[in-house]
C-alpha cells in the first residue's frame, strides 16, 4: 500500500497525468502574462498619445496668446502712428 504506482480503471498505469496538467497550467498561466503584457503596451502608447495631445494643446494654447500679443502691439504702433485700429 505505498509507494505504487497508481492504477486507473482498467488496470492501465497513470503515469504524468498530473505532470500534464501542471504543464498546461503553466501553458495558460504563460498566455495570461503575455495577455497581460500586450494591454500595459497598448495603455502605455494610449498614455503617449494623451501626452502627445497635451503637448499640441498647449503648444496651440501659446500660439493664440503670442497672436494677440501681436495684434495688441500692431494695434498700438497704429494708435502710435494715428490710424485707426
């Protein structure tokens, strides 16, 4: 009673039954890491493409102060000159 190899109906030998689920367990555990993997890639680029549009709105945001600054300054050379603005 010890130490046997363990039977299956029929008589047959269970050799590696259990060492075939450990391996497929390890198989879908792998597939998960790589799943999981694959997503912080796509939430890392998705996080570059909301930096990147940060970056464009501020870059547009400092466009439009520089342009009325601009006009400001033509409008007081043209005050300066006596045009009308």
């Amino acid at each position: 009673m010890g130490g046997g190899a363990c039977l299956r109906r029929g008589g047959a030998k269970q050799s590696g039954g259990s060492g075939l689920m450990f391996e497929l367990f390890n198989v879908g555990l792998e597939m998960q890491k790589r799943m999981i993997d694959v997503q912080m890639q796509g939430i890392e680029a998705a996080q570059q493409m909301v930096d990147a549009a940060q970056r464009n709105v501020e870059a547009g945001m400092a466009a439009h102060q520089a342009g009325e600054a601009g006009m400001k300054a033509m409008k007081g050379w043209m005050r300066l000159w006596g045009m009308r603005d």
